[in-house]
C-alpha cells in the first residue's frame, strides 16, 4: 500500500502543453504514472508525445478516459479556476504545483473542493511520488526507493534533501507528500498523519515543516493522541528573522507566533524525535524504528 | 507589499469609509502649506513601513504652521527602524472620544477571512491579545456570503452601545471586507477607529498589506509600490526574478529552493557561522539568475564566504555551473566560494566547474561546514 496515488492512479494533466506541464507529463510517463489524458483549452483532438490524448476540457477528459487525480501545471492566473474546473468535474484528488494564487482566491477555492467531496493537494507544493507504483508532480524520481518510511513536507528541494539522506542509507519511502508552501493548503500535516497512521506499508514518518502556521503544532498535539507510529521532524527557519516572509508565501513568523522554536517545542512534547539538521534524519529514524 | 498610511488611508476613502483629511508633503515647505490650508492644530506623521512610529518621535503635534514645516524638517529624513522617511502625512488633529480596533486578516487555521475588533485600540493589537485576550472579537467570514449585515452588527455592538455609533461601525467593516477583496489585501486595519465628540465615527489611522500574488493582475495596486522604502538588494532582486531577505552575517547564500534555503541559513548557524542573506534562486534555472545572484550577493562588503547549496530537480546543475562560470566572466567574486551541486545535471556542472577551476562537493554538511571553517581560517 502507499497513500493518496498508486497504481490505479489515473492521471489527467492540466496545462499538458505548456512548458512545465509537457517536461513534467514526460518525466511521469517515464516513471510508470498512467498518464491517461490531458487538458489544454483549444488544444482538444491532439496527442501527446502521440500517445496521451488532449481535451478541451477536464470534464471531456474524464468521460473519455476515467481518469481519477488531476495535476495542474497551469500559470497563477488560471490556476484557481483550473483547481475549480478539475473538482467540478468530479476527480477525487486534485493536485495544484503552481506557485502564485493569491490567497483570496484559495478562501473561495477550498470550500468548493470540499463540498465536491475532492482532496486538494498544494498549491505551490512539488506533489507526491509513492516510490515505483506512480509520481504526481516534479519530485525527481530517481532520489526516492520503495520502503516504509512516509515523507511529508512543506517544502520541495528540502524534502529532496532528506529523502536523498533516507534513499542512500537504505531507508526506502511509502509515499513522499509535498503539502506546499502557502497559507492556505488543500491538505495539512494531519491529513497525512492519518493517511500513513493507517497506510500497512508505513512504519515510520519524517515530518518536514517550517516558520509560519500553527500547523505542526496543531499536528504534535494530533500525532500524540492519534499516531503510534514513530515520527521524526524537522523545522526549517530558525534563523529567519520575524515579519519576513522567506520565499515561501507562507513561511512568516508573525509577531511572534509561527516560530521554529515554539514548533520544535511542540514536537518534542508530542514525543517528535526532532532533528538539528537535515543529515540526522538518518540516524535518528533508526533509533525509532 | 505594504502600503504606507496616505496609500491605505485613500483605498478606504473610495469603499466609502469615512476617513478625516490628510495630505502627504515631501518637503517642510510643502508640509507648511498644507497645514495652512488647514488651518489650526495638525499632526505630522512619518510614513514608513515599521510600527512604533510615535515612539521613535515620527508623529507629532503641531498649534501653528510654522510649526508643522519645523516637525516636517526634523521628521523628513530620519530613520525610524533602519527606514528612512521620505513623506510625511499631514492631517488636522481630531478631537476623539473613544479610540476602538477593527482588522481583517485572513486566518490560515478556519482558511477564512476573519473579522477581529477590539474596544481597546489605538495600541499594538497584538499586545491587547496577549494581555486581555477577552477584549477581541472575533468572526471568521464564509467568503461564499460575504460578511452578513446581521454578523457586521453583533461587532458594532461589540464596540458601541448606541446603535447609531454600532451601525456605522458595521457598514464600516462591510466596506472594509469589500476593500480587502477589491485590493487583494492579505491584512487591513483601522487602528484607531474612532468617536468625535458629535458622535461621527471614522478610521482614524489605516494599515494595508497587499499579498504579492495579486500584483500581477492589479497594476493600479502594484504601481504604489514605495522602491525607496525598501533595501536596494531586494529591489534589484525582486527585479531579476530572485528572492532574497537581506540579513547581518558573513556567509553569503545561494541556494535552489525556499525550504533549502532556510535549513541552508539554519545550518551555518548550527556550525558557529551567520548567514549574510535568504536566496532562493527559485525552480527553473536560468544562468542569468545565478549571475544576477552573485552580483547582489558580492555586493554586501560583509560577505567574507559564499555558499551555493543546488539539489537540482528542476533547476539543472549544469545551469547553475554556467552562471557561476558566466558571473566570475564578469565580474571578480573577491571571496572564497564554496559550491554544493548535486541532483539534475550534477555531472554535466561539476565538470563545467571543474573545468573553470572550481570544484564541488555533493554533501550539503560537508559544505557549510567548510564554508564556517574558512571564514574562521579567514577572522583568525
């Protein structure tokens, strides 16, 4: 097992031939995703790389070839109405990589993809890979190894950095999840504390967050009660100064509320092994597991 | 971005909320004829981008004119939090009865706009939550309906008795809802929303944030863009499509990534060093960030080490390569620079580097770590 994506993962790829969305749909094909449609407005009737075909729409797309998870690489400016588009079409987990929509927009989109019942993964997050059975996303494949460890982050090139360390000292992965880095996300930290408390194939947890939020707190309070799996975590920020916010549209410590401090606090209260820096991830999970 | 205090104050007025006048001078002379105009008692008001600003003595009374044009001169050029002022407000001095709190931020817990009002205004608002927490209301907003005339009113009241004073509250804080989606706000305060003696109620002081995300689509928003109020790195980095947070240290960042980036930042320290800057060169590489980088990063006289930390996924180490190769073309780095590269690409970098006379080392720890060791080879 693996959480959110495997290989019944049917996947429709918004933005297919646009410059991210044609390298990206390439690079998933590769690696074994069934990339079963894509979706570009005025581009219905073509073939991708003469295999995957295009549609108008994504609602087309999805009586045509029962794809069931979406992944949008679309610009900022029509990539809330791409998330909007792909949950009224009823796809079941959505996918959004762009970095950029502005956070009203996300107040209006979030309450819709729920009422459609559909799971929202991002925005501005590097998507999912559960290693050789299916990748959404842009997290390069050949980092990642099947295994039992889940991998959740905020972050894209820091969870790159630690499932490097995990692959290369043997610890495999379950399921590697970039939640994203805005304020306001589809999926949190304790969605995916769930998925892989339930998921067999899980063993252990690496969470990878960040200033800003009071997510990883609420997740270490979730995690103590809920999860009885181990659980590494690491908090990037530390020397980030208040009021600033450090690339990551939601990486701001405000006033002085969102600090790596008070979430390494949390972490360790919940019983969190917490890491100093990235290379203890490795050493730490084996004294957990 | 933040706008500053005249720039909020004029968003307002256009939702219709009723805000007492104010000019904006750059120049004592012109603060003087504004408060001629006037007439009688004004306030001058430094507009910068920090807090506090009566305590560091950017507000002040002033009884005549001449008077305003001296508080100008002295306010006009002073540093307030490392910001020097270029303008000043200048706004004839209210007589107030009561001084209240009304803002609107949207919280990333409920993913909602929230309504937060307090009696207590005209302070730091953060301090009133952490004191008197039962001082603020609260009422997240279902931005499917908008802020209801009926939840409008129960803030009213939380803020006057008289229902008159609670409804113009309410219609305030309707307009206000409709300013921060109008604007793509990410924060809007009136502090203090105050009484006059008649009874009029009016936002007396504003403060507005617009999300970043919005600027591409509000050119009118991003045009009050204030370049001076902010460090000219970051201009020249905003403008060459990097981000970068100017910092105190010594070792000069460049990495691929924000989350890298700050556990870059974050594992100096951990080995005894200070970073000098945040730098993420973003997703897709392109040479030209990475000379652009340089630039920026070699221009801070404190740097004494660079540190570039690649994991390429997107961004390909050959790319990097080639704008450090291109940058050192260019211009001299003058400093040690101490180059991490692996993932995407990483032999067709290394051997670009290699080539240019640089090596590389693949392990992010070994790399900061020699980073904080030259820098001390270097103080030693």
């Amino acid at each position: 097992m693996s959480v959110f994506i495997d290989n019944a993962t049917r996947l429709v790829v918004q933005g297919i031939t646009g410059r991210d969305g044609s390298f990206h749909a390439k690079q998933m094909m590769e690696y074994g995703t069934q990339v079963v449609a894509g979706v570009t407005p005025g581009k219905g009737g073509q073939r991708f790389e003469n295999a995957v075909p295009v549609f108008n729409t994504v609602a087309e797309a999805v009586a045509a070839t029962k794809a069931n998870t979406a992944v949008i690489y679309v610009p900022a400016a029509v990539a809330a109405s791409a998330i909007f588009e792909a949950a009224d079409a009823g796809i079941g987990l959505v996918i959004c990589i762009t970095e950029g929509i502005p956070v009203l927009d996300m107040t209006r989109v979030l309450p819709f993809v729920r009422e459609r019942g559909a799971r929202l993964i991002g925005p501005n997050c590097p998507g999912l890979i559960s290693p050789a059975k299916s990748k959404v996303g842009i997290i390069p494949g050949n980092i990642c190894k099947p295994g039992n460890v889940g991998v959740v982050s905020r972050s894209g090139t820091l969870t790159y950095e630690i499932v490097h360390q995990l692959s290369t000292h043997g610890l495999g992965q379950s399921t590697c999840i970039g939640i994203g880095g805005d304020p306001l996300i589809g999926t949190n930290f304790i969605d995916c504390l769930t998925a892989f408390q339930a998921d067999a194939e899980t063993e252990a947890i690496v969470m990878i967050g960040e200033i800003g939020g009071t997510d990883e707190q609420q997740a270490a309070e979730f995690a103590k009660r809920e999860v009885k799996k181990p659980i590494v975590g690491f908090i990037a920020g530390q020397t980030a100064p208040p009021g600033r916010r450090m690339g990551h549209a939601g990486a701001i410590i405000s006033g002085s509320s969102g600090t790596a401090a008070e979430k390494m606090a949390a972490f360790e209260k919940a019983g969190i092994s917490v890491m100093k820096r990235p290379a203890d991830v490795v050493p730490l999970l084996q004294e957990r597991m | 971005m933040n706008l500053h205090e005249y720039q909020a104050r004029e968003i307002l007025r256009r939702y219709g909320i009723p805000v007492p006048p104010g000019e904006v001078a750059s120049t004592p002379a012109e603060a003087r004829a504004i408060a001629e105009r006037f007439g009688g008692k004004v306030v001058v008001k430094a507009q910068v981008h920090a807090g506090g600003r009566g305590k560091a003595g950017g507000v002040k009374l002033a009884k005549t004119a001449a008077e305003a044009e001296t508080h100008a001169k002295a306010i006009l050029g002073m540093t307030i939090k490392g910001l020097t002022v270029q303008k000043v407000l200048i706004a004839p001095a209210a007589e107030i009865a009561s001084e209240s709190y009304v803002g609107i931020i949207v919280d990333r817990a409920s993913q909602r706009p929230v309504l937060m009002v307090s009696p207590a205004g005209g302070i730091d608002i953060e301090e009133v939550a952490a004191k008197t927490p039962e001082k603020i209301h609260r009422r997240a907003v279902d931005p499917r309906y908008g802020l209801l005339s009926h939840q409008a009113m129960m803030l009213g009241f939380a803020l006057y008795k008289d229902v008159k004073q609670a409804r113009a509250a309410a219609d305030i804080m309707q307009k206000l809802y409709a300013a921060v989606y109008g604007v793509g706000a990410s924060l809007a305060e009136i502090n203090p929303l105050v009484t006059t003696p008649d009874g009029a109620v009016q936002a007396l002081d504003a403060k507005i944030a617009i999300d970043d995300n919005e600027l591409e689509r509000r050119p009118d928003i991003a045009a009050l863009r204030d370049v001076s109020s902010e460090a000219p790195e970051e201009v020249a980095a905003r403008e060459a499509g990097l981000t970068f947070i100017k910092l105190e240290g010594t070792v000069g960042c460049c990495v691929n990534g924000a989350g890298l980036a700050m556990a870059t930042m974050d594992l100096v320290k951990y080995y005894g060093g200070d970073p000098a800057n945040f730098l993420d060169i973003g997703g897709s590489s392109n040479p030209q960030k990475v000379v652009s980088a340089l630039r920026i990063i070699t221009s801070d006289p404190r740097v004494k080490v660079i540190l570039f930390n690649i994991f390429g996924g997107i961004t390909r180490g050959d790319d990097v390569a080639n704008g450090i190769v291109q940058a050192t073309r260019e211009f001299t780095l003058k400093v040690p620079i101490i180059i991490r590269l692996t993932g995407t690409n990483e032999q067709l970098g290394v051997e670009i580097l290699r080539k240019a006379g640089f090596s590389a080392l693949t392990d992010m720890d070994e790399a900061v770590k020699q980073a904080v060791a030259l820098l001390k080879g270097k103080a030693a």
